[in-house]
C-alpha cells in the first residue's frame, strides 16, 4: 500500500473490509475459471473452495505492505486443482487492474459480471494512494488506484453507480437544547 498514511507500516483497519472484499472476488473468479475450463459443468465440485482462504501474514516494512498468502487448510476435494484456479484467479485479478491503468480490454481478465466488486475494493483509497499487486511473475505491478477503481467499476454494466467514501464537514454556529433544535 503506498501513500502518507502507509508510510510507517500500518494499514488502517477501514481498508481490510477492502482485503476480505477481495478475497471474496478472487473466489467468485476462480469458481469462474474452473467452469470456463470445464463447459459441462453448471457448478464447481461441492468443497471446491472449503478450506482454502486468503489470510494476511504479515506486514512488511517500507511502505505497508501486507502480505497475503492463499492457505489450503484442510485439502479435500481436488486441492492442488483448485489452488491452480484460486492463482489464476489472482492472475485474472491483476490483469484487469493492469488493463484499466494502461487503457487496454478489461473484459480480457474479468467478465463484466465480476467487475461489480470493485466497487468493494479500494473504496478508502484517499487521492495519492495506491494498493499494488505484485505477484513474482508479473511483469508489472498492477497499481490499484481512486482513477482505476472507478474505470473498473464503470466499466461494469451491471453498475449504475459508484460508491465513494467522502468526508463532510460543517458548523453549528446555534443549538438551543429547550427547543431541540439546532
């Protein structure tokens, strides 16, 4: 995560509703990549993803940088199978971040249906502020910003409107407690 309020390597606790948002996307993918290899299929296996998690574990130093692991707790139905899908959803993921930034087909990486969750990811992004993706072979970082959440989000058919966190101020110059008013 990179910005000023990143910088002593701590993540305000608004943005991890944005991690376990994700985590929930990359599921809803990787379900999707599975029947997108597998056309006769109408569902995945029954515990398909029971078992399998994103977990944060750890915060690395330098800006925050939360570590992210996918843990296979209990492998039960076709685990290293399903892991493959879990990693090519995390694939898909960055790719259509990476798509947005540089004005390329975002519906290459992510079918529109799944565009949606976007608007769940990144919300508490301030101006400035970044959340990068960089799995090892990733020949960019995938850059995850206000400008980009709201490409993809837009990008979205099933989205007739984007959901923004603001701050909004104002001042009580009066309150009169007998009348309740104010």
């Amino acid at each position: 995560m990179v910005g000023s309020r990143f910088e002593e390597a701590a993540i305000p606790l608004e943005l991890l509703r944005d991690l376990a948002a994700m985590e929930v996307m990359i599921t809803e993918v990787a379900k999707w990549c599975y029947l997108k290899d597998h056309p006769n299929r109408k569902r995945t296996p029954k515990g398909f993803t029971d078992g399998i998690s994103l977990k944060l574990s750890g915060v690395g130093e330098g800006s925050a940088v939360p570590h992210l692991s996918l843990v296979i707790e209990e492998p039960k139905l076709f685990p290293s199978q399903a892991q493959v899908y879990f990693e090519m959803a995390r694939d898909h993921f960055t790719g259509a971040i990476n798509a947005a930034e540089y004005d390329e087909p975002i519906s290459h990486h992510i079918p529109d249906m799944y565009l949606a969750y976007f608007d769940r990811i990144g919300r508490g992004l301030r101006d400035g502020e970044a959340i990068e993706f960089a799995p090892q072979e990733a020949e960019r970082k995938a850059r995850l910003t206000k400008a980009i959440r709201r490409k993809l989000v837009l990008a979205s058919s099933q989205i007739d409107e984007l959901t923004e966190e603001v701050t909004l101020r104002g001042r009580i110059p009066e309150a009169d407690q007998d009348k309740m008013t104010f």
